[in-house]
C-alpha cells in the first residue's frame, strides 16, 4: 500500500513496511541502512540537534566523497528524524542556498510500520524537478521498504 502527495515544492510519500519501526529505523538513519538505500554511502552524525549530517561515499573524489550534508532538526529513534540537507560544493557552486528539509516519521501499525517521507525544496532545487519526474513512485522509498523487509 503506497499513497503520495504533493503541494508545491512539497513532496510526500506514505508506505506501510512490513517490518518493526527498528528495521525500517536502520534503513534510514545508519550506515548499514544508507548504503544500501543510497547508491553506497554512509551516514556520519553524532545526531544531537542542529549536529552536522553528511552522507559519504563512492564518487569523483574517491570512496569518501561528500555527496550531502545538513543539520539535524530532530532524532527521536524509531520514530522520527527531521534534517535540512544541502548538496555538497562539488554539486552546486550556491550549496548553502539550495536545500531540502528531510522528515521521516515512524508510525508502528500492529507488525508493521508506516513510513511517511515529506520532501520540502526550496525554490530552485534542482532535486524536486528530478524527484517530480520520478513521483508519485520513489525508488528511495521502495529502497527502504526492501532493506527493511530483509529483501
């Protein structure tokens, strides 16, 4: 069951995962979970609010190249994590400016968990008009669901 919505420079999606809130967690909020959800890079963070986020991996600079970073806005295990993210400098000469705010939440529902990702971009992002073509599907959120379901 996926459902989708959009308003503006607003994305969301909502997907009922068959699998308890702490395996759906992993896929988005540690390494393990991000490189197999996200083309093999890893999150570095210690989490705390308004802490540094980066996503790392394979690219032109090597295997530790920063693809993204943010700033947490909120970390509540198993059940939500809220971060503004920026592409990195290699990607965008105006990174500071162009932005996405990332808020997953985690609703258990009996042995399953239902996932809802809100995308919000700010004006210019080249990112929605990428994620819009893609939309009302998500590659990123069957990822999740598929890591989380053990698949």
């Amino acid at each position: 069951m996926n459902s989708q919505s959009s308003n503006g420079s607003r994305l969301s999606y909502e997907t009922l995962i068959d699998a308890a809130a702490e395996r759906v967690w992993a896929a988005i909020a540690t390494s393990e979970g991000t490189r197999a959800t996200l083309f093999g890079c890893r999150i570095e963070s210690t989490f705390e609010p308004g802490a540094r986020v980066e996503f790392r991996g394979p690219g032109p600079d090597g295997d530790d190249t920063l693809h993204v970073y943010g700033y947490v806005k909120h970390y509540e295990p198993d059940a939500r994590f809220a971060y503004e993210q920026h592409p990195a400098p290699a990607y965008s000469a105006n990174h500071e400016s162009v932005y996405c705010d990332m808020d997953y939440r985690l609703t258990p529902e009996g042995d399953f968990t239902r996932l809802t990702l809100t995308c919000s971009w700010s004006e210019g992002n080249p990112g929605y008009e990428h994620a819009k073509k893609e939309y009302p599907a998500s590659s990123y959120v069957d990822a999740i669901k598929q890591f989380a379901e053990g698949n």
